[in-house]
C-alpha cells in the first residue's frame, strides 16, 4: 500500500512538473506575443504620425501660397480703386497668378513630356498625374491593362498617356534563379518581429509571384493575433495579392493565412 501511495506521489509530482514547465512556456509566448503586437502598434501609428505630418506641412504651404496671392490681390484692387492701375494691370496679375499655380504644381509634381499618338500595346505609358508607369499590355474601349513587372493593372485608357521609355541600363550580369532555387508555396513568420515579418513577406511574395503560384500559405501562428492582423493588413495594400482567406482546419486554420496572387 505504501509503495503505491509512494508511486502516486511521485506520478502527482511529475505531473505538478509538467504542468508547471507547460504554463510557464504559455506565459512566455503570452509576453512574448505581448512585446510583438506593442511593436504593430508603433509601427502602424508611426507610419499614420509621418502621414499626418506630411499632409500638414503641404496644407500649410498651400496655405502660405493662396494668403500670398490674396495679399497681392488686395493690394491691385486697392490701386484700381485709386486708378492707379488699370484693368489690364488686374487682367496681368490674374495671368501671373495662374502661371505661378501651373509652375508650383509641376514642382510638386513633374511629368515628363507626352508622346502624340493613339495608345498602342507595347507604349510605355503613365497615369495622368504621374506616379505609376509600365508597359501597355491590352486596350479593349475605355479600359485599359498595364503590365509593370509581375503585376498587371486594370485603368481607365483616357487616365493614360504615352511617355518615352526609360533608357536602357548598362549591361550588368544577371543571376538567373534555377529551377533548384524556385520558391515554395509556403513561409513561415513565427518568431520574427512584425517589421521583419512583412520584408519577409515582400521578398516571398515577389518571388512566388514571378514563380507563376497561384496561392500561397503565410504561416504567422495564432498567438495574440498582432501578426495576423499585420499580415493581412499589408495583404490588403499589395499589389501581389488578389485575395485572401484564413485557413482552414486542414490548413492551419487562423494561425494560417492563404494568399492568392494576382496575375
């Protein structure tokens, strides 16, 4: 009877052990996740505080500008009220005012000069207002396809106009990435930072893209979910992803996220 009373002690304190070993490491991971998602939220409120700052110190300049031109405005009218100045004096300011607006706006935004000539495949061709060139790959009507890369993006054929290609670089050498070095369908994020995670993320996502994958698993874990939310908020912005879905119970469930690529 003492023996087995003996062997249930040490049975309860094995299991007292694990037991303990088991919610330490669950506490850990709970820390750990803990640290993960306070470092999303600096990142992400850091990211909004430098758009806020940028979008004030371009309405103060707008600001700045348009008080300017009033001022210079009021102090023309007060000479044609005076007929110190004349109409055409009124009607050279108006012009100056507009010349300074075109000029401010081609600082903020330069374009290249346009090319005449209906749009045709294989144009290199520029939204209007500048910020996303490529190559023209279709035009049906008024939509438009351009191909930039791997990505392939839907606009509006009267959004586009015709510019010069890019000159051509220097020859460089070229690493050709072989068959052995082709990308899997699968990346796993558990244990990174919520930065180093989406550069991860980036590169594998380009490499799988340019591989021709049509989805892929993006393995982040469950945890807190900081990271889940990080990846799927940055999968909603790539211009890789076409979609995306969490997995389901065969495929990991919540702690997975299936990606499809766009084509």
């Amino acid at each position: 009877m003492k023996a087995a009373l003996a062997m249930l002690a040490l049975i309860l304190e094995a299991s007292r052990r694990t037991y303990e070993a088991r919610l330490s490491a669950l506490e850990a991971r709970e820390r750990d996740a803990t640290v993960k998602e306070a470092e999303v939220n600096r990142l992400l409120e850091d990211l909004e505080e430098r758009r806020r700052e940028k979008w004030r110190g371009e309405l103060q300049a707008a600001r700045e500008f348009v008080r300017s031109l009033k001022e210079d405005g009021r102090r023309l009218l007060a000479r044609v009220e005076e007929r110190a100045a004349s109409r055409r004096d009124f009607a050279a300011f108006v012009d100056r005012a507009i010349e300074t607006i075109d000029t401010r706006q081609a600082e903020l935004s330069p374009a290249e000069p346009t090319l005449a000539g209906p749009l045709r495949p294989g144009d290199t061709v520029e939204l209007a207002g500048g910020g996303f060139r490529g190559e023209l790959a279709s035009v049906e009507g008024d939509r438009a396809w351009i191909r930039r890369g791997t990505m392939r993006v839907e606009v509006r054929s009267s959004q586009l106009c015709r510019v010069a290609p890019a000159a051509t670089p220097a020859a460089s050498s070229v690493r050709v990435e072989t068959a052995r070095e082709a990308p899997g369908t699968e990346v796993t994020l558990i244990g990174l930072r919520a930065k180093e995670a989406l550069a991860k993320l980036e590169g594998f996502l380009d490499r799988a893209t340019v591989a021709g994958h049509a989805s892929v698993r993006i393995v982040h874990g469950i945890g807190s979910g900081a990271l889940r939310r990080a990846v799927q908020e940055y999968l909603d912005v790539s211009p890789y992803c076409a979609g995306y879905r969490d997995g389901e119970s065969g495929e990991g469930g919540t702690g997975v996220t299936v990606a499809e690529l766009g084509r």
